[in-house]
C-alpha cells in the first residue's frame, strides 16, 4: 500500500533535488515569524522605503550614503522574513528605484570583449535573482557589467512548492529549489521590448558617438531560457523562447542543468544536447539581424559532470561550431 511520507527539509550543505515518487508527498509546514516581528519588520522596511523616497531627491553622495547606512539596519530584520519574501522585497526594491545607482564610469582597464560584446567590467549578476525581467534597469544601474534575466518558460508556472528557498545560516548560504517558478514569455518579453525601446530612445537623443552597454543599459543583458516542467518537446519550448525573447538580448543561455526540473539533465547526453542546440541554433540563425549581429549562444550545464560527460559536452562543441558553455550553477 502507498505510504505517505513526509518530505524533509534538505540538509545543511547539500541541495535539495525534485524527485517524482509514488508515495504523496506532505508539505513542509515551516512556522512563521512571530507577529510582533512581522510588525516590527513591515514597519521599519516601511519607514526605510518612506525615508528612501524622501532622502532620493537629495543630492547622489547623501542618498547612497544614507541607503547604504541604512542596510546595517534593515538586514537583520529581513532575516525575520520568509527567505522568497525577502527576495521578493530585494527586487521590487530594485524595480522601483530604492537602490543606489552608480554613475562613475568604469575604468578602461576593466572594460573586456568577449563573443563580440563589449563589457564594461566582468563582474555580473547570473540568472535566478531577476527572474521575470522586472528590475533589470535598476540591476545594471548598481554598476554591473552584465544582469542575466530568467530562466524563463514558455508559459507561466508557479515551480515547486513552497517553501522551496532555505537560509543555510551558518554558512551565510542558500539552497533554493523554486523549479523554474516563471511568469512566462509574454510577460517578460513585454518588459524587455519596453526596456529595449527605451534604451533606443536614450542612444537617439545621446550626443555621444560610442554606444556603451548593451541593448537594455550601460551593461550587457543575458537571457536564460528554461522548458516548461510539464513539456513533452524541449526543443520547442526553447526555440520559441528563442524568437520571442532573443531580439532583447545581449546573449542567450540553454539551461538544461537544473535538478528541479524533471528529465531536464538528461539533455546534457551527446545525442539529446546535440539536436537541442542544433534546433536553437537554426531558430535564431532564420531571424533579421542588424550589422551586429545574433546573440551568441550559451548553454548552462551542471558543475558536477562526470569526465564522460565532459567529453560529450566537448565533442558538442566541435560539432556545433561556435557555441560557448557555463559551467556553473546557483546552489
């Protein structure tokens, strides 16, 4: 008879993987704050919004002073939050300008080409923070040569269940297993055409001859592209993410390496991966492109393959020509 297991919360130091079982699976019921420190957290995030919006039409040197004093404060209190609230709270921070914004430029002896892009510097902020492409002006303003939206889907999904993100506080860690919790093409191709448009706009009425950045600001913009959980045609869900989202991107990124998408790993085989970037490949290459070009093509693969998958991985890319991998991963 099928037993119902409860379903533990992953160990310190290790990830947690979605795993499809017979059993049922109950839900981890984690306690939430206590009510006075929901309270006392809304309201010091609050008077830290409200006091943001005020010292903002300061001048630069107060603001981001007084921003980044203000994060000693308000720091300890987000650790009272669920850790997905608090991350929501970080990009919505984002999004709406409550963060400090760097107008020095980067100094030259920094700034790298690489696939023909130009970064300002190599520093950058990978997928999984800005999922949804909702702060990605406000990202690249914090001074990042690059900002890497996503992995997105073809269509919305909410991931795995909540809670699916873990505080690993003594390693000043965390281990999330969200599943590709996306709120679709559609959505996100809407913010990256406005961005896209606006950013147009921006080197129209510039007096400066050099473009700096990329299609979406001062830093390069990367587009991570994931498949639906529930999809039978990967190949698919990736080409259409492809034509969809490619024309606002800097570069595009395949993620076949997360452990909480079911049968998503088995597209880093020889076969599988070969005629899944072969399909990406032929989709964006039958696009309009202008003088600089398609996006270059990246495919993220897992940091823990074995040398016969590395073999296959490099056999793909001699076969495949000029595609470049990542090989890291969020843990």
């Amino acid at each position: 008879l099928p037993v119902a297991l409860p379903r533990p919360r992953p160990p310190a130091g290790a990830r947690q993987a979605s795993r499809t079982v017979s059993a049922v699976a109950a839900p981890i019921k984690v306690p939430p704050p206590p009510r006075k420190g929901r309270l006392l957290t809304g309201a010091m995030i609050g008077l830290a919004i409200a006091g943001g919006a005020y010292v903002s039409t300061t001048d630069e040197a107060t603001f981001c002073g007084w921003l980044f004093k203000s994060t000693e404060l308000v720091n300890p209190l987000f650790a009272l939050l669920d850790a997905e609230f608090a991350h929501r709270l970080a990009v919505s921070a984002a999004a709406h300008g409550f963060v400090p914004r760097e107008k020095r430029p980067d100094p030259p002896v920094l700034g790298i080409e690489v696939w023909g892009r130009n970064f300002t510097n190599p520093i950058g902020l990978a997928a999984g923070f800005d999922k949804n492409a909702e702060a990605v002006e406000g990202l690249l303003g914090l001074g990042f040569g690059f900002v890497e939206v996503g992995s997105v889907t073809p269509q919305p999904q909410e991931g795995n269940p909540k809670p699916r993100i873990f505080r690993l506080k003594e390693h000043g860690a965390v281990v999330n297993r969200c599943g590709f919790n996306s709120e679709g093409i559609v959505v996100v191709a809407k913010r990256l055409g406005a961005q896209h448009g606006k950013r147009k706009m921006e080197e129209t009425s510039s007096s400066s001859d050099v473009k700096q950045g990329g299609k979406a600001g001062p830093g390069i913009l990367g587009v991570n592209l994931g498949k639906n959980k529930t999809s039978e045609d990967a190949g698919a869900d990736y080409v259409q993410g492809v034509h969809s989202l490619s024309q606002y991107a800097d570069y595009l990124v395949i993620n076949v390496s997360s452990p909480n998408t079911p049968g998503l790993r088995q597209l880093q085989g020889r076969k599988q991966l070969k005629e899944l970037v072969k399909k990406v490949q032929d989709a964006r290459d039958e696009m309009q492109w202008a003088e600089d070009g398609p996006p270059p093509l990246l495919v993220k693969v897992a940091p823990d393959l074995s040398k016969q998958d590395l073999e296959d991985i490099a056999a793909v890319t001699y076969w495949t020509k000029a595609l470049f991998f990542m090989l890291f991963d969020s843990w």
